[in-house]
C-alpha cells in the first residue's frame, strides 16, 4: 500500500463475535476475529463500507475483492483455500498437492496461519489429515464454530 491509500476501517457485530476490518479502494486487505493494531497507518471509519463486508460474513456466497498482502507462496496458498467448498474441509497435506509443493506441508500450514482475512480466506476448512482442527490464529472454539456453522447451520 501506499501513503495516498486510504483505508477504510470498521468494527462489527457478527453470529461469531466482534469482526474487525481494514478496506482500501481496491478491496478488502484484512478481515480479524480480534483487534489488530492501527497507530501506524491513517484510515477513516465508514461503515457504509464495513457493514456489508461484515454481512457476509456466515454466507456461502459473497462478492467482495480479496486484497490480502503477502509473499508469493503465501497468495498461492491463500488462493488455494478459496477453492474449498463451503461446508467442507481439507488437510494441510492435501493443500500442499494441489498446489504442486507436495513435501511443504509445513510451509503451507504457516501460510495458512498467516492468513489476514478470515472467514474470506476461510482456513478455518483447513485441518489435520487425522480429522482433528489443528490450529486457528482466533482460537480453536471459533474454528469449530464456523465449521459447525457451515456444516449445519448453528453454532456450539
């Protein structure tokens, strides 16, 4: 980003807790179950822009552009995630075939962890080839929350 983007910050109630936010012209750069720090950037609250993004949260289907900065292994990966089905889930392993890097699960699971935008990017479908969750950077409640919610409809 540069100093002349703007950026758009919000904070929301949503069927999961707080969501905090950070929009820039080009679309939405991090979507967070906690508050992430603000001093060092310049930004506006508009939640004419926040609140559908905050909306959508809980939705099989969205439009919202995914601007998330990163390096380039991470982008793959991330965009790998996009592609999991609502409601279903992948392991890490799985993750790191399909996108070609069959021996870095490992770097894959870090990359997973790195992931800006949750619920957007949702890792939260991402867990241990044994069936068990696995981490979640908001906490492994709220990971089996949204799994819940995907796979039924409800929450714990």
């Amino acid at each position: 980003m540069t100093e002349s983007t703007l950026l758009t910050y919000g904070q929301h109630r949503t069927r999961f807790g707080e969501v905090y936010l950070l929009l820039d012209q080009q679309g939405l750069r991090r979507c967070d179950f906690r508050p992430f720090p603000l001093a060092a950037v310049q930004y506006q609250t508009d939640s004419t822009l926040t609140q559908p993004v905050a909306e959508a949260i809980g939705e099989a289907e969205y439009s919202i552009t995914l601007c998330p900065q990163g390096t380039p292994f991470q982008q793959t990966v991330w965009q790998a995630i996009t592609q999991i089905p609502f409601g279903q889930t992948t392991d890490y392993l799985s993750l790191a075939q399909q996108i070609g890097r069959p021996t870095a699960s490992r770097a894959v699971a870090n990359a997973v962890g790195a992931n800006p935008i949750s619920w957007y990017i949702a890792c939260h479908r991402v867990i241990r080839r044994n069936g068990e969750l696995g981490g979640y950077a908001w906490g492994s409640e709220l990971k089996q929350n949204l799994l819940d919610w995907e796979q039924h409809g409800r929450t714990r």
